[in-house]
C-alpha cells in the first residue's frame, strides 16, 4: 500500500505538470485531475465491488470541471489545454484503473505471480496500442476512412472533432459556474455519503449505493433488465439452496461470460474471413 500511495503522488504530480504545459491553469487543473481520480477510482470499485462486466462513468471529467469553474473563469489558453485533454482523460468506457484493481486481486490469489503480473499488463498495453494506431492508420489509407466506423469518420459531429467543436463553441459564449448543477452534485453526494453510512452499518439495508451513483450511466441503462434477472436468479439459488448451491452455480454465469467474449471473437474472425468490406455491429451499448 505504501508503494500504491507512492505511486499516486508520483503520478498526480506528473499529471498536473503535464496539464500545466498543454497550458491548463494550476486551478483549473487541479479541479479537473480530482475529478479523472474519481471517475477512474469510482469505476473501478463498481466493477470490483458490483461484479459487473464493464461501466462507464456518468460524464467525463471536463465537463465537471467546465460547469463548476465556468468558461467566463477560465483564460482562452486554458481552454484550448484542455480541448487537448479528451484523448488521454476523456474517456469514460476504458480507463487503466479497472483491470489493474483486478490484476492486483488476482496477484493476491495465485501465489508467485507478485508484482510481474503488473509488468505483463504493460507489455500487453503497449503491444495494443501499437497495433490499434498501425490498423487504423493502415485501414483509413487502405479501404478510406469512410468506409470505417461511422461515429468517429463519417458523420458531421465525428467524434474526433466533438472536443474541438465543443471547446471552441464555449469560448465563443462563455458562462459562469453553473449553480444549478452543482446543488445537484452536492445533493447527490449527501445521498451517496448516507447510504454508504447506512450500508456499512446495518446489514439489512436493501438499497446498495453503487446502484445510485452509476444508473444513470448509459451501459447500465441498456443492461437494468439483465442486472435485474440475474438480481432474481441470485436470490432463488439463495432461497432454495443457500450459499452452497450459489456457489456451486457460480461457473455456470462465469461461462455465459466467458461465452459472450467468444462468441464476439469469433465474430469477428467471420467478418474478416467472408465480410472485409462491410461487417457486422456486435458490441452495441458503447
């Protein structure tokens, strides 16, 4: 854990250094890097604690930090820094903190794994993001970016060009701290500090606050109704055989997951075998 803390400060130092120099104002950066340290943190304990697959977090980190400062606060090289910022803290469906909360579990249980696991996580990183610039390059020169994914190269408000747009449009009619939405923040904070008190102390309370915090993410939205079922098939199993059968039915979910990856991988494999022009949409809750 020390080394964890060590870490942490390390990295929140470079990270305000490194906003500092896209020209972002210490302030500023420092609202806008607490904020990416509770979403990424805040994520990683749904998946941890909630068991869900994947979860995206409500809004993104530059938004909080527009509407509570206010653009008319904010200097125009600080904008433009932090149009800059979208690419490496904009993220909401993919960040690191997840699945190194889940390497660090699973160093815990398979003994002499240790730290070398976190190592393979890097390498594996870098190895992905070498091949998903290269194809992706490789594929806009080669088929044309048109024929790509239409979100990101086809449409008028492309995502590439959506921080831009929206920086360059704030600039233009600036605004002050949005109080309204702020009393929202406050007043959902007070609900999520109280249920967690009243979750911590009392075993019966039905209501678990990781549920209120993420609702309204889009993800969770579209899978309510699987939450729900599997909500139900875990209290059956409980109700009919307690927590032995429910661990005996424990593999059983982990295959219809480990299904699902294989299902897409495969997929894919067909689409690039029998459907290299035009493919098929298999993920379609981003």
């Amino acid at each position: 854990y020390r080394t964890a803390i060590y870490g942490l400060m390390i990295g929140a130092v470079y990270s305000l250094t490194f906003l500092t120099q896209l020209g972002v104002s210490l302030p500023v950066a420092c609202v806008f890097l607490a904020m990416v340290f509770i979403i990424y943190i805040g994520t990683a304990r749904i998946i941890a604690e909630s068991g869900v697959a994947f979860v995206r977090g409500p809004m993104i980190a530059q938004v909080f930090t527009f509407y509570s400062v206010g653009t008319e606060n904010m200097s125009n090289q600080t904008m433009s820094g932090m149009a800059m910022t979208y690419g490496a803290m904009g993220e909401i469906k993919s960040n690191w903190m997840p699945p190194m909360a889940q390497a660090g579990k699973l160093a815990e249980q398979k003994k002499g794994w240790g730290r070398s696991i976190g190592w393979v996580i890097l390498l594996a990183s870098a190895a992905g993001l070498f091949t998903s610039v290269f194809w992706t390059i490789y594929m806009a020169y080669d088929y044309g970016a048109k024929q790509l994914a239409d979100w990101w190269f086809m449409q008028t408000n492309i995502g590439a060009k959506i921080p831009f747009d929206q920086t360059l449009t704030k600039m233009k009619d600036p605004f002050p701290p949005d109080t309204f939405r702020l009393f929202f923040f406050g007043v959902g904070s007070v609900f999520m500090f109280l249920f967690m008190t009243l979750r911590a102390r009392f075993a019966w309370w039905p209501v678990h606050p990781l549920g209120f915090a993420f609702a309204y993410a889009h993800p969770l939205r579209v899978l309510m109704v699987s939450v729900f079922f599997s909500w139900l098939i875990k209290r059956t199993l409980l109700w009919i055989g307690g927590t032995e059968l429910y661990r005996k039915a424990q593999p059983f979910f982990l295959g219809l997951l480990f299904g699902y990856f294989c299902g897409a991988a495969l997929s894919l494999i067909v689409d690039l075998i029998w459907f290299q022009q035009a493919g098929h949409r298999i993920y379609g809750i981003d």
